[in-house]
C-alpha cells in the first residue's frame, strides 16, 4: 500500500464481498474480480471510497474468484478507517493491476513486514514454491496467511519484535525484527531478496544486503500508511 502521486485512471467499480479481520490491527478485504480483470502475482491496485485513493497489493492468485487485499488499519488513515467499515455490496473504485514487483525465477529470500506478506500470499497461492520467507510483526497474532505461505516455503520464519520468549519458541520464530536474522543468522551466498513492507525495513535491510550479499539482487515494494 501506498500513496499514489500520479493520475491513474479506475474503470472498475466492484463490490465488496467480505471484510475479516485478521488481528487487532488489520483486516482482509474482498471485492468482486471485474469481467477479464488480469494481473501477475506481485502487482497491486489503486483502490478509490469517497475520494480518497491508495495502492494495496494483491494477495490472491490471478485465478482466484474474487480479488483479496491485506489492509492494516491505522486510527489516523484516511482509506483504511473507510475500508474497515465498509459492509458486503459497498461500492468501490479500483484500476487495472500495476507494478513491478515480480518473481523472477531464482534463490529466493522473500521478506515482509506486517501486510506487506500480502504479495507473498499472491506467490505462493500461483504455485511459486522452494523459497525462504521472513515475516517480521508484533505478535503471534499478526501472523496472518501463515498457512499459506508455510506450505509453499522451504523456510518459514517468524521474526517476533514485542513478544514473549516463550511465546516466540512456540510459534517456531525468533526474537526479534527481520534485519537481526539477515545480520546474523543468513548463510553468506548470493540471493534474489524480494522486500515489501515498511520504508525503514527496506532501507536497514538493502545496506546489510550490499554489505553482506554483494552480489545479490534485490527487489522493493515500499508500504506507507493509509
């Protein structure tokens, strides 16, 4: 998700389907998938309710029956305080998919901060398999689409930043944010890092990335609040 800065037409008018939160602080949101919508996994929309636009990233597989997005409710949004109380058969306005955030066949490190998993989800829901996945969050709880993304994972690791030890043991993760395991506990080779969520995440995470793995590539997909 993020704030979009440039004129994007939205032709699409859908209805919301279902709304569930996943945690205290975010929600899944489905709409109806318009007549010959195409995407690839990884792209996201441009999402309009009562004149406020934002992206989401799409966190379904292009032949899902609806369309799926992972929104995290902030009291100070501006769309998603609209979307966390939008009821079934509420109109919204969307764009055709958009983006570059596109698995490129390889030795894949998928990172995710909070909602940003929801392009993950898309990946592995389109058979994408074998890769290593961290998702970094608060809590057990916000673990959201673990299920999914697990059973498509070589690895799957839950990186816990305000949670009990104990708590963490269980859940099969680490104490503690994304960047500490690429810090210290990724072997030393040569990867494709795929990284969405928050800015800070991705800025800490690509200068231990050129430091550490020189001669990897890495990919971005930057969330911001809305």
């Amino acid at each position: 998700m993020a704030d979009f800065l440039g004129a994007r037409p939205l032709p699409h008018t859908v209805s919301v389907k279902q709304r569930n939160w996943l945690s205290n602080i975010s929600f899944e949101l489905v709409v109806e998938k318009p007549r010959d919508f195409t995407f690839l996994p990884g792209q996201k929309v441009l999402i309009e309710k009562a004149e406020v636009q934002r992206e989401y990233s799409l966190a379904c597989s292009p032949d899902a029956k609806d369309l799926h997005f992972c929104i995290r409710f902030l009291a100070e949004g501006t769309l998603s305080t609209i979307l966390a109380e939008v009821q079934p058969g509420a109109k919204l306005k969307i764009s055709e998919a958009y983006g570059f955030f596109i698995y490129r066949p390889g030795n894949a490190i998928f990172i995710a901060t909070g909602t940003g998993i929801a392009p993950f989800v898309a990946y592995a829901q389109s058979g994408i398999q074998g890769f290593l996945l961290l998702h970094g969050v608060a809590s057990v709880e916000d673990l959201y689409f673990r299920q999914i993304v697990e059973k498509a994972a070589k690895h799957y690791v839950p990186c816990l930043s305000d949670e009990d030890p104990g708590r963490v043991q269980e859940a099969g993760g680490i104490v503690g944010r994304v960047t500490e395991y690429l810090a210290k506990s990724l072997s030393s080779g040569v990867y494709d890092f795929y990284l969405c969520g928050n800015g800070a995440m991705i800025g800490e995470a690509t200068c231990l990335i050129d430091r550490n793995f020189p001669d990897s590539r890495v990919f971005t997909e930057s969330f911001f609040s809305g």
